[in-house]
C-alpha cells in the first residue's frame, strides 16, 4: 500500500492522478517486479478478502481510497491498531474490535476487568453513551474510585453536568489524594455556570498534588478564556509562590508547554521554561522542556551546557538521554556521545538500555561510512 498518490500503470491511464484525502493503491506483490516501492505498506489479510476486491487486483494494481480499502478488506467501520497474542500489531475493524470486547465482557459478566477494558476501548473511540452504561454497571458492583472517576468524565464529556457532579463526588471520597476528581468537578461547575466554585475547585486540587502539571495548565486556561494572558500568567504566579508551592516547577512547566504549541509564542515558552529550571533544575520535565525548547531554535550548544549537568539523571529518564544525544551527536562530539551511551547500557531502565544500544549501532555505522568515504577519497587521490 503505497500513499497518496499512485503511478501511471497499465490500468490507470492518467499519471499522477491528484486524489482527496488518504489513497493507495492495492495490488499483488507481483505488480511490482523492480521490488516494493520504499513508501509502501505491507497490507496481508487475517481473513478471506471480499470477491469484489480479489477480482479487482487479478486485473492488476487499483487505485482506491484508504477506507475504501479497508471495506473491500471486509473491515466493519474505519481500521484501528490492535495487537496480537504475540504484541505484533494487526488492523482490526473498529465495530469488530467493540463487538469482539462486549461478546468478551458477556461470557463473563461478573469480570470487572473485562468491562473495564471495553470500557476503555469506548472512551478512546468517544463512544461516550455506551462507555457511561458499562462503567455505571461496574460501578453498581463495587468499582474502584478509578472506575467512578471515569463514569463522571464520561457524563462530562455528553455534558451531563448534575449527574457528573454526583459522581465526582464518589470518586472524590474514593480517591482523596488523586487530583483529577477534583479537577474534572470543576469542569462539571464550569458547565453549570459555577465560575467561582469551579475555580476554588481547580486551586484544590492542586494543593491536593502541587507538580501536577495538568492542574496547573487547567488553571491557565480557564483564566485565559475569560481574562486573557496577563491574567492567567498572573493567576499562575501568585498560586505558585505560596510556600507550599514554592519548590515545584510545574507551573511554569505547563505554561511553556502552553506557548509552545503555538509558534509564534516560542519565545514566550523559552522564558517560562527557563522559570521552570530555575524554579527546581532538578525536575526531569523542566530539563526536557528547555532543552527542546533551544534544541528548536538551534542552540545545540545551550542543550549541551544544561544538560551535562545531569547525565546521572539520563540513567533513568530516555528522554533526556535523547535530547543530550541529538546535540552532541550533531556538534560530532563523537569522544563525548561514546562516553555517553557507555554509560547508558548498564542503565537498569529497560527503555534508557535499548536507546543506548540502538544509538550505539548508529553510531558505529556513521563511522564506518566516514571510514569508507576516507578510504575512496585515498584511493582517488
């Protein structure tokens, strides 16, 4: 399946057709007899293909839409990414995979762990309604706090304020020190008009969890919709420099990641997160931040000057293992990016250890290019 647009071919009499949208084309794997193109997908069937498309490609490759594809595949509704027994990953038709999970949950009424499963399926696909009466049935048999917490966000998200409120509720007493109870209460007062108690609600659960970066972020935002930015920066500020917020940098770290998904306020975001660091330079998420922060605008030595500091840190933590790499590899500090990714493979974090081998790879296969380069421009000369 190669995308968007297919080649000239002896059933498709214009070349380069301009397609809207997803589109690939379908054919046998001896429609291409110079080899694969490099774009392509490898698309096998688990299941019998449809008569219709098993005649088409006899006549050799076709140019379809990609969901179109999927149908003739007999996929019901859009394909979605699923794994198998073996953690392979497979495409599986969206209704057949809630179909499959229901049929699953019905053999067995009684396991929780089966409805939250194809309750969690519902939510990710916004299958809100459905994913409310499952959840309202495990919370009916003795659902964890967890589980009331996501029958509220599911009457959240159809705007069921009262109903969510009285669920939040639970979930509050349920789960005390979690903070998104409180949080998505105040979404539901949000909802009913209740700004102020809304509010007190969003400052609650931040006591309750002060590195929380999605309260804080919840914080700013909602003063932002109604006062703008020197508002909400302010808002932010003033709650940050309580003593009891005073050593978290999660503030500043929510409002940079703010800015930074617009880019025209880059710069604002490289200043909130240069707070961050000062605020604790031992907070991981502060380190990432800057450093991909300047990573953006080219500042490949800055991201070394701050980040070499910590390299105890990376042991534990690939994404910053990831952005030192990217600066020193790129500035060829090859002395520096050895040492470093030596260090890395006795990593006990299984991520960090796998970054360390497969960069090690990459690299001996960079020098061994510049080896073979050096040696022609030898043999030229």
């Amino acid at each position: 399946m190669s995308q968007p647009n297919p080649p000239s071919g002896p059933n498709n009499g214009q070349p380069n057709l301009q397609l809207q949208g997803g589109a690939a084309i379908v054919a046998p794997v001896s429609a291409f007899p110079g080899g694969v193109p490099g774009n392509a997908l490898i698309v096998l069937p688990l299941s019998k293909p449809t008569d219709e498309l098993s005649d088409a490609i006899k006549k050799g490759p076709v140019a379809i839409e990609v969901d179109r594809m999927w149908e003739l595949l007999g996929f019901n509704g859009p394909a979605v990414q699923v794994q198998d027994a073996d953690g392979r990953p497979i495409a599986i038709g969206l209704e057949d995979l809630l179909g499959g999970l229901e049929k699953h949950w019905q053999e067995d009424a009684e396991d929780l762990n089966r409805a939250r499963l194809y309750a969690q399926e519902l939510m990710k696909y916004e299958r809100f309604e459905n994913a409310e009466k499952v959840l309202a049935k495990i919370v009916a048999k003795g659902g964890t706090g967890e589980d009331w917490l996501a029958l509220g966000v599911t009457q959240i998200r159809q705007e069921k304020w009262d109903k969510a409120e009285g669920t939040l509720k639970g979930a509050q007493n349920l789960l005390p020190d979690n903070p998104f109870p409180a949080l998505h209460l105040a979404k539901a007062n949000f909802g009913k008009g209740n700004q102020a108690e809304g509010r007190s609600l969003i400052e609650k659960a931040i006591s309750i969890a002060p590195n929380s970066v999605d309260a804080w972020a919840f914080l700013f935002t909602e003063v932002q919709k109604k006062d703008g930015d020197e508002a909400a920066e302010r808002a932010v500020v003033e709650l940050a420099n309580r003593e009891a917020n005073a050593k978290t940098a999660a503030p500043f770290i929510a409002v940079q990641g703010i800015y930074a998904g617009a880019e025209d306020r880059r710069d604002k975001a490289l200043e909130w997160a240069k707070k961050a660091v000062e605020r604790n330079d031992g907070d991981p998420l502060a380190l990432i931040c800057l450093s991909a922060l300047y990573g953006q605008n080219g500042d490949l030595d800055k991201v070394i000057e701050l980040l070499s500091r910590h390299e105890a840190k990376m042991a534990n933590d690939v994404r910053l293992a990831h952005n030192y790499f990217e600066a020193l590899f790129q500035k060829r500090q090859l002395d520096r990016v050895t040492k470093l990714l030596n260090a890395l493979a006795g990593s006990q974090n299984r991520e960090v250890k796998q970054f360390a081998i497969e960069r090690s790879r990459m690299v001996a296969q960079y020098l061994q290019q510049q080896q073979q380069q050096l040696a022609g421009a030898q043999r030229r000369a």
